[in-house]
C-alpha cells in the first residue's frame, strides 16, 4: 500500500471514529504501531488530526470536503 493512500484511508478512520488508538488503526490496516505513530505525526503536522497520547483525534478540518482537496491536502507540498 502506497504511503499517501495510507494516510488518506488513516485519516477517513480517524474522522469517521473521531478519536483512535495507535494499536487500533494499526490492526485495522494491518501495519506496525509504528507506522501509524509516523502517519499520525504527518497529519498532525498537516494539521488534519490532533495527536494524543496513544493516538490521535479528529481536528474537523478535512470534514466535509471533496475527496480533490483531501488529495490535495494530502500531499506533500514542494517548498
């Protein structure tokens, strides 16, 4: 599985649950802990989730956007 389509599918678990834990998302996606602690520290990083001890928390700013712009938000910018 290619890392931004992992990130993507993270933060779709993330946003729909609200809140998950490392060991939770992992076995979901059948991935080390961490890989998921990697991925949660780049989408804390795009501000798309809030880390917490243990996991992270869905920060609302990719709710209700078009999947384009998720993409977009997804991926890493050139600077």
């Amino acid at each position: 599985m290619k890392r931004e389509h992992r990130l993507a599918q993270v933060l779709e678990i993330v946003h729909s649950q609200g809140s998950v834990a490392v060991e939770e998302v992992a076995g979901i996606l059948n991935v080390s802990a961490a890989t998921i602690r990697r991925d949660f520290d780049t989408l804390a990083k795009r501000q798309l989730v809030s880390r917490t001890h243990g996991g992270a928390v869905s920060t609302g700013n990719s709710i209700g956007l078009p999947i384009n712009i998720k993409q977009q938000k997804l991926t890493p910018s050139n600077s």
